[in-house]
C-alpha cells in the first residue's frame, strides 16, 4: 500500500530530473564557458534560464514530496461513541 501511495512522489522527482537536464543543463554548459572579463551579452538571458529551471525544479521536488509525507503520515480514526459520551 505504501507502494501505490508513493507513485506520485516518485513520478514527480523523475519530472524534476528531466527538467533539470532539459532547461538546466544547457544553461550550465554556457556558464561553464565564460571567462573572467566584461559580462557577455546573453548574460541575463542564461542567468533567467538558470533561476526559473531552479525554481521549476524546488516547486517539483516540494509538490513531490508532500504525497510522500501523506504516505507515511498515520491516518486518524474517529472515536468510537462510548468514548465521546465521556
């Protein structure tokens, strides 16, 4: 049952994997071939890129993980009437 419960959780961070290499990445790969001088003219076009697949990414893996704290999380029973009446 914990199995079923977690497929989300696993569905989403896979999603969140293939976001980072498919809009991260790349951007990565540009950064990596800067040099140190006079900021280059994509610059706020590659750090855009760079933060929104960030942030594409955190709200993934957060939106993952709360079925995963709902699989675990116990589930409440409501009482029975005799202790009510108490």
């Amino acid at each position: 049952m914990l199995r079923i419960r977690s497929l989300p959780s696993l569905s989403l961070a896979a999603l969140s994997l293939a976001v980072w290499f498919g809009w991260v990445s790349p951007a990565n790969a540009v950064l990596a071939t800067w040099q140190p001088g006079p900021i280059p003219e994509d610059f706020a076009a590659i750090r855009n890129r760079w933060e929104t697949g960030h942030m594409a990414v955190a709200a993934l893996k957060l939106i993952g993980f709360m079925p995963t704290v709902l699989a675990i999380a116990p589930r409440t029973r409501p009482l029975p009437e005799a202790s009510r009446s108490r």
